[in-house]
C-alpha cells in the first residue's frame, strides 16, 4: 500500500495554513481550496469574477504540475459567501467551461454558501479531485 504525497508546486500560492494545496493517492489528485490569490499570494481583485478566474487558473497550474488538465477533473466543490453571488458565480463558469470543457460535459460540482472564507476579502474557494490518465 502506498501512501498519498502532498505537494506545494510553486505555480500556484503557497497555503494560507497547515496544509498541502494538492495530494496524490494512486492516480488521484486532491487539489485543496484554491482562492483568489495569485502566485505571489496578493489579491488579484476584490470582485467575485476576477477571483473565480484565478480560482480556476490556480487549480489548473497545480494540475498541470502533476500531468493532468481541468479536462481530469472528476469533482469540483464551489463556497461562495454571498447567495447573491450564486447567478455572477454561474455566468463566470458559463464563459469559461466552453473552452475547457468543449465536449459539454461538465464534471459534478457541490455549491455552498458559507459565512466567510479564511480571509473576509475572499469571494469564492474552489476545489477539485482530479484522475490521471
């Protein structure tokens, strides 16, 4: 039995916390939470689509890294801290899965609305479970 590695790659911002952004069991990838923040870990923007989008950039970096695309992405989890946010969140994915997903067929995704991320300036949070090959 082998056990999962835990990576940081230096594509995406360094963990805000004790943990990894991104483990490997077998031939799945756990990418944790990805956020707003760019590589340098600064805020790209305090409105909810410019965090999205580097959401999205940051969890495709990380897969990247290991040899695997948005395209492997089995599960996504989406935390809002607005439900008001819910539509912009929606037409935000609606401009950007066409070109990552162009077959339209979108993996399974688990929206929830929270009361705030680990940083109150946080919009969005997103994570993914990924499978190589």
């Amino acid at each position: 039995m082998t056990h999962p590695t835990y990576v940081n790659p230096e594509v995406a911002p360094a963990p805000i916390g004790m943990y990894s952004n991104l483990s490997r069991a077998g031939d799945l990838l756990f990418v944790a939470g990805q956020v707003g923040l760019g590589v340098d870990g600064e805020l790209v923007g305090a409105g909810l689509e410019e965090q999205t989008v580097q959401a999205f950039a940051n969890i495709a970096a990380l897969l990247a890294s290991q040899g695997a695309s948005l395209r492997d992405v089995t599960k996504f989890t989406t935390y809002l801290v607005s439900a008001e946010e819910i539509a912009s969140f929606f037409e935000v994915r609606e401009r950007l899965f066409p070109e990552i997903f162009p077959a339209g067929e979108y993996p399974p995704n688990t929206l929830l609305v929270v009361d705030r991320l680990v940083r109150p300036e946080l919009r969005v949070e997103v994570e993914a479970i990924a499978q190589l090959g």
